[in-house]
C-alpha cells in the first residue's frame, strides 16, 4: 500500500489556492449579488461635487445676516421662522427634508410665504432624526441653511 505525504510545499501551496478561491468568491459574489448593491446618499454624486463650493459661498451669505433662519418643534409640526427684517414676499427657494434612515419619507416644499414663517404639518415627519436643507433666495443673493434635527 502506497502512502501519500504531503511535504510543506504542496500543503502551503494548497493553502494558497484555497486562499485565493475565497478571495475571489468573495469578490464576484460582493459584484453580482443584489443583496450587497448598497447605493450612496445621493446617486449623482459628482454634479453634487460641483455644486459644493455653491453651497460653501451661500452658507457665507447666511452668516452675514443679521438674523438667519431659525426652527423650532412645535404641536403643529415643525415652525421654521425667516428673518423678520426682510421683505417676506421677496423669499423664494426650497426648503428639503432628508431622513437619513429612509429615503422614502424623503421630501420638499417650494416656499411661498405670506407670514414671516413656514410650517411643515406634524403628520409630515415621523420622529426620529431628519436633515433640513433650506435652499432660499431674496434680492439676487442665493443662501443656505442646513441643520440635523431630532424631530
């Protein structure tokens, strides 16, 4: 009867081929199986990129106003409150609402104020965390406020 050894070599060289074998399932299995297909935050990722440093020169804009945007919760839903000193008629922009932990809940509201505030209705936000992206123009000149808030 004919044993069969296996020296250091063969078996390191197994170990490697073994080795590899996982790698590579573990590659091609992350690529094709839609269960790993985690999306980004935002899909469009480089145009996002570009309008950065817009966002950077707006938020500027903000901090020199005398008064910027202020929020508060309250049993009506949540208040946002902008600059007493401007001319509320003048205002135009958009005010967004992300959940980071479901997009689906996700939403906007053009703004269109006869009061020197907006209110987004109670039913509209679920408790838990949400980021405020108010993307709003008076005279020419584009600002940005952008807060997280437990709601």
């Amino acid at each position: 009867m004919n044993d069969m050894k296996i020296n250091w070599g063969t078996g390191i060289v197994i170990a490697f081929i073994g080795f590899i074998s996982f790698i590579l399932y573990f590659v091609i299995s992350m690529n094709f199986n839609a269960k790993y297909d985690h999306d980004l935050v935002t899909e469009d990722y480089y145009a996002e990129e570009l309008t950065y440093q817009d966002d950077i020169d707006k938020l500027d804009n903000a901090e020199k106003l005398d008064e910027n945007i202020t929020y508060k919760k309250t049993d009506e839903g949540l208040l946002i409150s902008f600059p007493k000193a401007l001319d509320i008629t003048k205002i135009t922009g958009k005010v967004f609402l992300y959940r980071p932990s479901n997009k689906q809940l996700d939403f906007d509201t053009a703004i269109s104020l006869s009061k020197p505030y907006l209110l987004i209705p109670d039913n509209r936000l679920v408790d838990g965390r949400w980021n405020i992206k108010i993307d709003w123009q008076y005279n020419g000149i584009s600002y940005l406020f952008k807060e997280s808030i437990n709601y």
